[in-house]
C-alpha cells in the first residue's frame, strides 16, 4: 500500500510530461506536412535528376 503512494503521484507526473509534450508538438507544427515526410523517405536528397 506504501508504493502506491510513490507510484500514483509519478504515473501522474508522467501522463501530463507527455501531455505537455505532445501539445508542444502540435504548437511547433509537427503534424502539419504529414504528406511531405512520406515522400521524403523515397527522396535520394542528391538533388540530380535520375538517368534512364
């Protein structure tokens, strides 16, 4: 019964750290170009035309 005095508090600590960072990351645009990262994992990144 002593743990759950340590274990609810830090289970709570932790749900709102992820709250918070997931709010950070909806305010900083991170979901905004979901489209755009899908097509840059197939993107070389050398910049040059590919030969055919």
């Amino acid at each position: 019964m002593n743990t759950l005095v340590y274990l609810i508090p830090i289970a709570l600590l932790l749900g709102g750290l992820s709250l918070a960072a997931f709010l950070w990351a909806l305010r900083s645009g991170q979901y905004e170009d979901l489209d755009g990262a899908s097509w840059r994992v197939l993107d070389d990144g050398d910049g040059k035309p590919e030969k055919q």
